[in-house]
C-alpha cells in the first residue's frame, strides 16, 4: 500500500474511534512519526494531509527539514538533551518530552534568547518502567509548580508513551491514568499554564488512547510501514 492508502486506513479507523468515544475526527490531530523515514516520503505524507511531523532526533530534524515541504510543523517527541535545546528552540511547534526543571531552564534561557517562547508538553512516565522517560505522576505538580516560573516558554499539556508491549486492550488503563492528570489542568490557564493538548497513542495503541481521551496520536509505522 502507498502512502497515501496508508493514511486513508488511518483516518477511517481514527473516525471510527471518534464516533465511539464521540468526539468529532478534527478533535484528534493525526501526528506522522518520520523517524527513519526519508524526505521524499515524508512529503508523501504532507501532500496526503499530514502537516504535523514528529522527530526523535534534533539532529535528525535537521537534516531532513530542509528538504521537506516548508508548510510542515515539526514536533520533537524523544528524549531531549539539554545541550541540544539551542538547535531547535525556533524551529519547531512542539516539543513533547519536558520532564526536567534543568531542561525547563535552558529551554527558557535560549528561547529569550531568540525571541520566542516554546511550546512544551509534560512526559508523564505512567508505567515507572526505569528505562522510559518522564515525570513520574507524583511529581507533575511539582514540575508545573517549577515551569509556571520560567517566562518564555508555555505549557500546553502531557504526553505519554504506553509500556512496551501493551497495545489497544491493555494500554487503556495507563492512558486513564494520564487522562486524569490532564483533566485536572485542561482548560485552567494560569501564567504560561494553559493546557489544553493530550499526546497519546501510537500504531499499536491510538485507538485506546483516542477512547482514553488523547486529542494528538503519533503514528509512524501504519504510515510509512514497518521501521527495520
Ligand atoms: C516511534 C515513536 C512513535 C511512533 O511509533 P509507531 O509504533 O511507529 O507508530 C510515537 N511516539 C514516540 C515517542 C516514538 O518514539
């Protein structure tokens, strides 16, 4: 299948979800994961609709974006490098993988530096699991507490990553528990507080997450096929 058969399978099963969770199919923004992935095809996908991009890799972005229809809007979703903040501050929409007051920092520092505020998202670490990223949800007050303090950058909600292995029967459970944390911030704004995006959901669980309550999935390989 093509790419844009790929993303045609997508958007009806994505409707289908929103009809059972009854949202309406632009409540859920569809995000295409281009990590691996090169240029030629990830412009398949922006011609097929998809303007939202999401990257791991800074230096990965880099080297693809100069390459890639300018009307895309990229988004970091791996881990991030405090070192690395520099490079992308201006250069993308979202960065979904805050879950540190040091990287908060330099995200504030070099965003005055540049004239801009980012936009981040909180990683919530809901499995524990040591080698996964994020706040654990003990911790997220705190952390907005600490980010409610740094003026340049804003923001806008959590993003979550199922355990390895769960798919859309058994990852429901961690996206409630995220939901959760989203629901007792979504709508309140206070200083650069204003929380209103939910990033959850992957290939083998978006459906779960959209019945969860996510309004951002991030898919790549029912996209662009399987990463080798
Ligand atoms: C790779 C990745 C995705 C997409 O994974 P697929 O299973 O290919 O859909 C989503 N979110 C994050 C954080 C990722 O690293």
């Amino acid at each position: 299948m093509s790419i844009a058969e790929n993303i045609a399978l997508l958007r009806e099963n994505v409707e289908k979800c929103c009809q059972n969770a009854g949202k309406k199919p632009s409540d859920v923004q569809i995000m295409a994961v281009t990590k691996t992935v090169d240029a030629d095809r990830i412009n398949e996908a922006v011609a097929a609709g998809l303007s939202v991009l999401g990257e791991n890799r800074v230096q990965e972005l880099l080297s693809k974006a100069e390459n890639v229809d300018k009307s895309a809007r990229w988004h970091i979703i791996g881990q991030m490098q405090t070192n690395k903040v520099k490079y992308i501050v201006d250069k993308i929409e979202l960065l979904h993988s805050v879950d540190r007051v040091e990287l908060l920092k330099e995200i504030d520092r070099r965003s005055a530096q540049v004239g801009t505020k980012l936009s981040v998202l909180l990683e919530v670490n809901i499995s524990e699991e040591i080698s996964k990223a994020g706040v654990k949800p003990q911790d997220v007050d705190r952390l907005i507490e600490a980010a409610s303090e740094y003026e340049n950058l804003n923001v806008r909600g959590f993003m979550t990553i199922a355990p390895t292995g769960t798919d859309n029967d058994t990852a429901r459970p961690y996206f409630e528990r995220v939901f959760n944390i989203f629901e007792r911030y979504a709508g309140k704004t206070e200083k650069n507080i204003n929380v209103s995006i939910l990033s959850m959901g992957m290939t083998a669980d978006y459906q779960a997450a959209i019945l969860e309550g996510a309004n951002m999935i991030r898919v790549g390989s029912a996209i662009f096929g399987t990463r080798s």
